[in-house]
C-alpha cells in the first residue's frame, strides 16, 4: 500500500502499472526493463503523486480547524505540475489557479480550463510566473485559506512521489534484482521522492538521472556545487526547463551512500525527441519530450545503460520511470518527426 494510500482515505492519484517491456524494445537490453507508466495517472503525469500529497494533507489540516473554511490553491507551472493541482483541488472540492508563463501550449491551457482552474498567463519563465502569482495571493480576503504548491520544492510533494516506489517494491519484482531506477531531471522533485522512497524501502540500487543539454539546469548545479538560477533554459524537453535545482536534490547528489548511488547523464534535445517517436510507434502512447529523455536510455540510445550500468546480468532489472506529460498532442508529435528529420540533414 502506497504512502498516500495509508494517511489520505481517499487519494486523486492512482496506482500505476509496472511493465516488463524487454521483448518489446527494438535493441536487445543487457537486462530486463521494466516501465513505471506514470503517464496513467489522471492529470498525466507523476506530478499528482506529490502535489495531490501536499494539497490533501493541508486541506486535512485546515478543514480539522475548520470545517467550512474556503480553500483556494495557488500553483505557477509550465505545464504538469499546475495540472496535477487543478485536478487535485477539483478532487478535494476547492478552487485553484494556475499561473502559466506565456510559451505555455494552448494544450496545457485548454486542459487546466477541463479543470475549472483559473488560468493566470505572465512573464517569459516559470519563475516570473510564479511572482506574479504570489502578488496575486495577496489580494485574496484574508478569510479565504490560501494552499501554495511549488511544482517541486516541498518535503510533502517528495514524500508523495516516493509511492512511485513503494508500488514498485509491493509488486512481484525480485527487490536483489533491481539494480537501477531511470528518471528525468528538472527541479528535482521526482529524484528527491525515489530516493526517499528507496531508502524507506531498504532496497538498494542506483539512481539514473537524465537531462538534456539545452536544459542544464542539474549538469550546471552540481559543476558549481552550490544553487544557482539560469538565466535562461530553452528546451523541447519544456518540463525540463527549470531555473534552479532543489537544495535537497544538490544535497542528495554531493552526499551520496553506496546503497542508492546517483549517476548522471546529459543527452541532446534531438535524443529526447526521437524517443518520443521511438516510444509512440512501439508503445502507441504519446509522451513528452521530458520523458523521453528518460525512455531514451531503452530505445535508441541505449548505449546510455550500458555506459551508466555496466556490470548488468540478464536477470538484473532496470525499471525506467515513463514519467508522462501532457505536453505533447498528435499536432506536436508532428511537429516533433519533423525537427528530428531537419537534424539528419
């Protein structure tokens, strides 16, 4: 039973599969790969495990105080964070608003508004977004109880993504064969949870993490070893597109045990791209590019997992966390075919 599952009666997120996909992948892996489709989850992405986690535990809070107080979230997102909020607040029966920066996909829009969220459009980044959406907050009556979520900076929204991997150690996969978990790298949030939640589970295996170069927002932390804001993070793996890193996540990386070692890998937007492809004609399932930079590592750059994990037996498991997101649509992955075939010109 997963972490939400056993404080919250009843939760927005669900459980996901878990999936050995190694007959299915074009290049024969040197191990079993095993997905973790977080593209399932209601609002499309992991992000609803941790958002939902902190939203329900502050309305449980303010609600224990008082029953019939108004609550109202407030989220700045590029994206699956503020959607993971909208759903997550329609679900606990309160008001949210998103604010997005003005690149933010028409897609992303339209679906927050499926939400009943109140859509704020500001600045050119995340966080000129989310100024503007804390000037906001403060016009609001004081009578209204105010829920600010941070898209991945908050103990509770790790605490909720580490039930990513207490389903994982609760399914039938052998916990001495799990040698590797994959993610994507953006702010951290997701690095933070399963490394929290292998630790709680005991299990030890390592930690992939990847990015691409044009969002380099964890390759240039951890140069510099101290957090820092980018100037500017231009990606197609947009929700990649942090400004900084969370503290935890830097820690987590300089302070590292044998037991759950973090390894690090920058591949190019074109990389990330091509396993958006490579994923949708083999598992007929749209993803962003944010999380083919993940599933990259099995599919056409999987010379990737032979580099990061070298010693790997046949019946070693390597579970690739397929993270999801809303990102994309048919007309994008259009888009998509053709910035890769450009790049083989």
């Amino acid at each position: 039973m997963s972490l939400n599952q056993t404080k919250h009666a009843q939760v927005p997120f669900v459980k996901t599969s878990l999936v050995d996909v190694t007959k299915r992948l074009p290049f024969k892996p040197p191990c079993k790969i095993f997905f973790k489709n977080e593209y399932e989850q209601p609002s499309g992405s992991f992000k609803l495990r941790g958002i939902s986690h902190l939203i329900g535990t502050k309305v449980e809070e303010i609600r224990a105080k008082s029953l019939g107080t108004k609550i109202h979230v407030f989220v700045s997102s590029g994206g699956n964070a503020g959607l993971a909020a909208a759903y997550s607040a329609q679900f606990y029966g309160i008001e949210c608003t998103v604010c997005v920066p003005s690149h933010t996909k028409q897609v992303i829009i339209s679906k927050l508004e499926t939400y009943n969220a109140h859509v704020l459009i500001f600045g050119n980044s995340i966080n000129e977004a989310d100024g503007y959406l804390r000037s906001q907050m403060i016009l609001l009556n004081d009578s209204i109880e105010k829920i600010y979520c941070h898209p991945f900076e908050h103990e509770l929204i790790w605490e909720g993504h580490s039930s990513l991997v207490d389903e994982i150690c609760a399914s039938n996969l052998p916990q001495d064969k799990l040698k590797g978990i994959v993610c994507s790298i953006g702010g951290g949030g997701l690095y933070n949870g399963i490394l929290m939640g292998l630790k709680a589970n005991k299990v030890k295996a390592d930690v992939l993490l990847v990015e691409t170069t044009q969002a380099p927002t964890f390759a240039e932390t951890i140069k510099k070893k101290k957090i820092f804001t980018l100037d500017s993070v231009k990606s197609l793996a947009t929700s990649l597109a942090c400004s900084y890193l969370s503290k935890q996540s830097l820690d987590n990386y300089l302070h590292q045990d044998d037991n759950n070692r973090t390894k690090f890998q920058s591949i190019d937007d074109i990389d990330a791209a091509r396993a958006v492809l490579d994923y949708h004609d083999v598992f007929h399932h749209l993803i962003e590019p944010a999380c083919g930079a993940a599933v990259c590592v099995c599919l056409s750059r999987m010379d990737l997992l032979f580099k990061n994990f070298p010693d790997l037996h046949e019946d070693d498991i390597i579970v690739v966390v397929v993270c999801g997101g809303s990102c994309t649509d048919k007309d994008g992955l259009e888009e998509l075919k053709q910035i890769v075939n450009r790049s083989k010109l």
